[in-house]
C-alpha cells in the first residue's frame, strides 16, 4: 500500500513526465498438498495432511526523472494461509510479508550517488496464538568522486535495524560507515 502511494506521489509531483519508462509487474500464486502416512518402529502409525495456498503480488516502476537521474520504486505482498492437520489435531498459520523499495541513483562521470531503502514487514498469526510482527528497514548511501588522473573517494553509510512491532523482544540498529579510496 505505501509502495502504490509512493508512485502515485510521483506522478503527481511530475505530472508533464508521468509516462511510464519501465512499469511492471506480476501476479503468482501457488497452491500445494501433502499428505503423509508413517509407521514408526514399534507399529505405531500416524497421519499428516497439509495444504497451502501463497499469493505474490509485485510492481516496479522505473524512471529517468533527468539525464543522469534514476529512480527505481518496486514493493511486494506476499500472503500464505497454510493448515497442517496431524493426527486429527489442526492448525492454521497465516504469513503476511510487505516489502516496499526506493532507490535513488545519479550518475556523471564525475559524481556518483546513491540513496535506497527497504523495508520487510512479516507478521505470522497462528490459531491459539498471538500474532507476531517483525520488521527489518535498510537504509544505504554512497556518494563517489571520481576525478580525472586523481584517486577515487568513495563514503558509504548503511543502516540495518530489525525490531518486532512492539519492539519488546528485538531492536537492534547496525550503522556502518566506511570511507575508500583507489
């Protein structure tokens, strides 16, 4: 959802160039069955049956806001209902993933830059249970010089924090900076 309002802020904020240059997308989904019969070593038998089905949604939208200037907005919904049933006891699990991305990008010849983020949010809800939502958000920068006959500087900075929705069991943030030169 906030993937398709991002792209249509996008087109609204640069209505004269809102044509597509690479606008895709595409629908999955797939439905599985298992059934299991097992004998154990002291003739004990039992009975496992499981059916899922998982529908993958994704959109990408490509642009060349300028010349040198490239944006590249893309998300994901996944959802998959699943019941295993073993030994006449069921259970049904609910996984529900979104994955919204942004990449900014200019390049000349002299200045490289880039800006992206993502996000995975995944929350499992299991009959008899509470539900769990966990959350990962990466942030990545680089900014590069590249002169002429000169040595190369490039500085990169990059975020990975992971917490679960409440933030009561995990929130952990990893920053990293490193600056290189050639």
């Amino acid at each position: 959802m906030v993937t398709l309002l991002t792209l249509f802020t996008i087109f609204w904020i640069f209505p004269g160039e809102s044509r597509a240059e690479g606008l895709s997308g595409y629908l999955e989904y797939n439905y599985a069955v298992d059934d299991t019969d097992s004998v154990d070593s002291g003739g004990q038998s039992s009975r496992t049956h499981s059916d899922s089905l998982t529908q993958l949604y994704n959109i990408s939208l490509e642009k060349r806001l300028y010349p040198n200037l490239r944006l590249l907005a893309s998300g994901i919904f996944k959802r998959t209902d699943s019941s295993t049933e073993y030994n006449g006891v069921e259970n049904e699990t609910t996984t529900t993933t979104l994955r919204p991305y942004i990449n900014l990008n200019l390049r000349t010849p002299l200045y490289q830059a880039d800006a992206a983020f993502s996000r995975s949010e995944e929350k499992v809800k299991s009959a008899g249970s509470s539900s769990l939502t966990t959350v990962r958000e990466l942030e990545f920068t680089t900014l590069s010089w590249k002169p002429d006959r000169l040595p190369d500087l490039k500085l990169q900075f990059s975020r990975d924090h992971n917490y679960d929705k409440n933030r009561l069991s995990v929130d952990t943030a990893t920053d990293q900076y490193q600056l290189t030169s050639n």
